[in-house]
C-alpha cells in the first residue's frame, strides 16, 4: 500500500504555525471554544461541561444527527457521522475498491480524491476544470469516462480550489445518468452553502446521491474534527456504519457536542464565515484586476478559496516560496496538480484583510525581481 506524500498539508504544516498573514488557508475565520460555548443555552453548556467521556455511536450522537437531519429537511436515519469528510472519503473509496472498479474524480482537486483510490488500486479516470473554460464542469466528458465498471462519481460543489459551482440542474442531470446506470453520485460539499453567486441545493434533495459534509469550512470548525454524510441507500448506510466501527468507533464526543451547539446555532456560525468570505472577496477583485499582468483568475462561485495563476506559465512553488518570506502564505498549485496556479484562501482573515493584500501586492509588483535564489524547502 502506497500513500503518495501530501504536499498540500506538508506545506501548510511547515509555514502556517509562524506566519503573519494567512492567506493558504481553507476554512473561514476561526472560533475559539469560549465563543462556540456562548452560543449555547445555559442547559447546551451543562450538558457539555458535564457529559461522560465514554464511547459514542458508531452512527454518531442522536442530538447532532437530529440537528444535521433539520438541516437538509431528510429522515434522521440518513444521517452518518464520521470523523470530518476525511473519514467520510475514505470510507466512500474503500467501499468502491472492488477488482476492475473506476471512480471518476476532478481534475484540478483536494489530494484525497486522487490519493485514496490510487492507494487501493482503483483506477482514477478525471475530468478536467479548464480556466479556459472558467473552471466548469463538461457534464458530457464526466458521462463519457463512466462504463460499466465505474462505481462512484465524485463531483466537489462549491470546488475546492477553484470555487467553481455546478447548478441544480447540472446535478440533475448527473443524478439522471448515475441513477439510470447504478453508479453512486457523491458530492463533497463541505462549501455549502457559502455562495458568491447563485447558490446550488444540497444534493441531499436526490434520492440516489450521497452528501459529504463537514464542520470544518463552511462552519469554520475544523478542530470539532466533525463531518456528516447523508444516505438515502439503508444498504450502504449499514456498510458505513460497519466499516467505521472499524475505523475510528465513534467521533470524540466532546467535538460531536460543539458541532451540536454550531448546528442549533447555524444561523449565527455560517452568518459569520459567510459575510467574512463576501467582504475578502469584494477586496481580492479589486486587488486581482491591479495585479492582472502578473496574475489571472477566475472569481469563485462558492466557497473561501480562489485558484488564480501566474501569467507567465511558470511553476508557481518558487512564488509562493518567496512570499513566505514577506510573511504570506500561499499553497502551491502542484499541491493540486496544477503547478502554474495557487491556492489563495480568503475566508481566515478576518480584520487584516485589507493589510494581507497591501503586503501581497507590494511582493506581487516586485515578483520576479524579488525571487529568492536560495534553494527550495525540500519535501
Ligand atoms: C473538498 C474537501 N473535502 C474534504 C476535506 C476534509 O475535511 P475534514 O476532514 O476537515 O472535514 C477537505 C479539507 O480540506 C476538503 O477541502
């Protein structure tokens, strides 16, 4: 079994614990346990403060899977917690590991997607997000890698790292097609519902699809280390609930407990990340359109992240190396196997914004006569 290196957490770990400005992230601002605690009725806190440390369900805590089933308005036995959409993926490849079996996955895309079936020896076949084509997705180039041995579509709306967006109608179509050929539609929408545009629903509207979830971006918590997936299927439920019980038992149930309190109180938690995401994005247009001799970009339908480029074509590590050392961080885009481009997070910042942009803009007008000879960190 063969785990490739993962480049993009390689590179946050080494930079982000000592960095001025955080511009590589994926998450909205952050919570601290106090102001998650606040939120909560004086009986949410007891219950907190005084709960057993003692194993939790293997389908997760009642109380956070009625939250999460008021959510997307399905059945409270569709509902299957998981340690963050991490665990939800994994358990999605190794059920899908069969011998001859095929997922189809996006290209750019978070590492996982790729890395988890090449380690189980499935064949990935991926469609492309071409900024030719504003990122969008080619339904029919999807339709076309399917053939009788595929068995899980993964589609990631909003995407991450490029923010793009499928439509409902879009989803129908796909749902239309996996249905009609026995193939599970799942998509991770760990981003929903931060939208900069028109907003897509929850495919947990389609009978046939799976939902992956999480607390970790659009609630901004990803220490509760907290995810959710909706199933409509009773068969594959009983096959996640199996498979987890031998992965991870039950989720910490401290965290369960906190994401519990977000979700009663979502209103105020997805509010938060919400107006940060749309006030940053407002001031990375601006900022984009100065710099658009160095750099390209799309603007993001969704989500906290934007996957611009640099115009010249080059390698962007160098780049994104040299900003490090004016106190920005940034990740490279061969973290997502696109070299040329860069992750730039807009969601984490939340009061030095606007300071974060003057610095990178000073380092971008200067780029290339500010490169770094100096040797590249080695991973
Ligand atoms: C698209 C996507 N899915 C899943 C995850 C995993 O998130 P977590 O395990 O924190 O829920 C991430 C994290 O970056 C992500 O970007």
């Amino acid at each position: 079994m063969q785990l490739k290196p993962f480049l993009l957490d390689m590179w946050l770990d080494t930079y982000e614990h000592n960095i001025e400005f955080q511009l590589g992230a994926s998450t909205g601002p952050p919570w601290t346990l106090n102001e998650v605690l606040s939120l909560a009725s004086e009986e949410e806190r007891q219950r907190f403060l005084n709960h057993n440390l003692v194993y939790g369900r293997p389908a997760g805590a009642d109380g956070l899977r009625e939250a999460i089933a008021d959510l997307h308005g399905v059945d409270v036995d569709t509902v299957q917690v998981v340690t963050g959409a991490s665990e939800g993926l994994l358990l999605l490849m190794w059920l899908a590991a069969e011998p001859e079996a095929n997922v189809i996955i996006p290209q750019p895309g978070y590492a996982p997607f790729s890395a988890l079936p090449e380690s189980l020896r499935i064949e990935t076949r991926r469609y492309r997000l071409r900024k030719e084509n504003d990122f969008r997705l080619d339904i029919d180039e999807i339709k076309q890698l399917a053939d009788r041995n595929t068995k899980l579509i993964l589609v990631n709306s909003p995407h991450h790292p490029t923010g793009v967006t499928l439509s409902d109608a879009e989803l129908d179509s796909l749902h239309e097609f996996t249905s009609s050929r026995g193939i599970q539609l799942v998509n991770d929408e760990v981003y929903h519902p931060i939208y900069h545009g028109q907003p897509t629903k929850s495919v947990s509207r389609l009978p046939n699809a799976t939902v992956i979830h999480d607390f970790s971006k659009a609630f901004s918590l990803p220490g509760v280390r907290t995810g959710w997936m909706i199933e409509h299927d009773p068969k594959r439920r009983e096959q996640y609930w199996n498979a987890r019980s031998y992965f991870s038992i039950s989720n910490n149930t401290a965290g369960e407990m906190l994401a519990e309190i977000a979700m009663r109180h979502r209103s105020i938690v997805l509010g938060k990340t919400q107006h940060t995401a749309t006030q940053n994005l407002r001031q990375l247009a601006v900022f984009m359109s100065e710099h658009r001799d160095t750099l390209g970009w799309i603007p993001p339908g969704g989500g906290m992240t934007a996957f611009p480029w640099l115009v010249s074509g080059e390698n962007s590590r160098a780049f994104c190396q040299a900003a490090t050392e004016r106190g920005i961080l940034l990740a490279p885009g061969d973290c997502f196997d696109a070299p040329s481009h860069f992750r730039l997070g807009f969601g984490a910042v939340a009061d030095k914004f606007t300071d974060a942009l003057d610095r990178l803009g000073e380092f971008v007008k200067n780029w290339p006569a500010s490169r770094d000879e100096r040797p590249l960190a080695k991973f």
